[in-house]
C-alpha cells in the first residue's frame, strides 16, 4: 500500500487564529497515527503562521511512524531539521511570503546548491526528497543531486482531472516512469483530495508515498478524522 502522510499545517492554522491550544497540534498528530495514518507532515515557513519551529520540536518524540518536515532550505530551516532528524526531509522552493507551494525546483539551476544541503541531510542519516513538477528534464538533473526521492507537484492534476482525468496523469505517469528510470523513489502532493487519489494512485507506477493536507482536514470536518484517515487510506489500495 502507498503511504498516506497526513500534512497537519491546517489544525496549527485554527489554533493560531485564537491564540492558546486549541485544537491541540500534538494530540492532532498522535491521534492521525492511532488512526491510520503512516506518517505525519509539517512544513514550517519563516512566518510561523501554521507549524511553528516549537511545533516541530515538540512533535519529534510524538511521531512514531515517519517525520516529513518540508520547506525551503534556508540556514534556520537547514539547522531545525538538523536538531529535531526526521525520517524525511522534503526541500520546497517557496518564496518567504509565498500561500502555499506553486512550483518545482530547477534542477539545472540550483543543482550545486541542492547537493551541498542534501549531503548534509544524508550525513545526519536523514533521507531526502525534492519538490518537482512532471518535467522529465528537471527529474533527470535531480538525480545529480543525489536526492533519494522526488515529490511530484500535483497540483496540474487535480486542476484538470475533472475535465480529463487521462490527460491530466498522462505527464505524471510520464515522469514517474524517468524517476524510477533514474533510481528515485517517487512521493506526490497538493491538491490531491478523495476525488482524485484513487486514479492517481492506480496510475502512478513505483508511487511510494502522498502527503495530504488541506483537503483531508477539511473533509473532517463533515466526516470526522478518523473516518477519514480511512477513506484517503482505501484510496491507495492499488
């Protein structure tokens, strides 16, 4: 079965909008993994308006299955990972003030700098994946950097699956088929939701893992988070 990682952004951003500690970021984590779930994702930006640097902290002993922090390399985001050595470290090219992750890393462009973050990820023994869009160039030049994965930007996918589901996967099957060429592992995210998993996973040859955030928390709000956990679960069975 393809792993489900939970992305848990969404319960920091409900309690940061009142102040205190609710809903509890901690619990939230331990009750995703009680549920179902095989991995819990954060991504900490530099503003701190969801995940915090103190959220990471206090989660590290609280993730028993697998720890994916994502977000853009910076030296604090570099030094965070360091101390708290999650399973996975997922790198993103997110401006500072950016909403959310809109696109992949030019591997050709920021080759040399991916190696030198990378091999320091790998000498504290922590596996690494990149953010990527379904372009077989940027795929190719990622494998000189020595990544373990890549983590296929889905957002194109979803966008147009409703309209034709065939060719909305046709380049992401395309691009899976070059990472496995190239001996990476293949994780995928963003925006994919209970309408459009099932068929992106059935159709994504060596899909290891997806990291869901927005649409699985905000589908517990009607269907409850454990029942859900379920639901996205039952979608990767392939």
């Amino acid at each position: 079965m393809i792993r489900l990682s939970v992305n848990i952004n969404k319960i920091a951003s409900l309690r940061n909008a009142r102040g205190g500690n609710i809903p509890d970021v901690q619990k939230t984590a331990v009750d995703c993994q009680q549920f179902g779930a095989e991995g819990i994702t954060v991504h900490p930006r530099p503003d701190q308006r969801h995940i915090t640097y103190k959220d990471v902290a206090l989660l590290r002993p609280l993730v028993t299955t697998e720890f994916n922090i994502e977000g853009n390399p910076t030296p604090d985001f570099v030094e965070l990972v360091l101390t708290n050595k999650p399973e996975q470290v997922t790198l993103v090219p997110d401006d500072p003030n950016q909403l959310t992750s809109d696109h992949g890393w030019d591997t050709i462009k920021h080759k040399e700098f991916l190696k030198q973050i990378i091999r320091q990820f790998h000498d504290a023994g922590i596996r690494t994946s990149i953010f990527v869009d379904a372009n077989t160039e940027m795929i190719k030049h990622a494998r000189d950097t020595d990544t373990d994965r890549i983590e296929l930007y889905t957002e194109a996918y979803a966008a147009n699956y409703l309209e034709n589901r065939d060719k909305a996967v046709a380049d992401f099957v395309t691009a899976a088929e070059t990472a496995r060429q190239c001996g990476l592992g293949i994780n995928a995210g963003h925006d994919l939701n209970l309408d459009n998993l099932a068929y992106f996973a059935l159709n994504i040859p060596g899909l290891l893992e997806v990291s869901i955030g927005h649409a699985l928390i905000a589908d517990a709000l009607y269907f409850g988070l454990e029942n859900t956990i379920q639901l996205y679960r039952r979608q990767l069975i392939v």
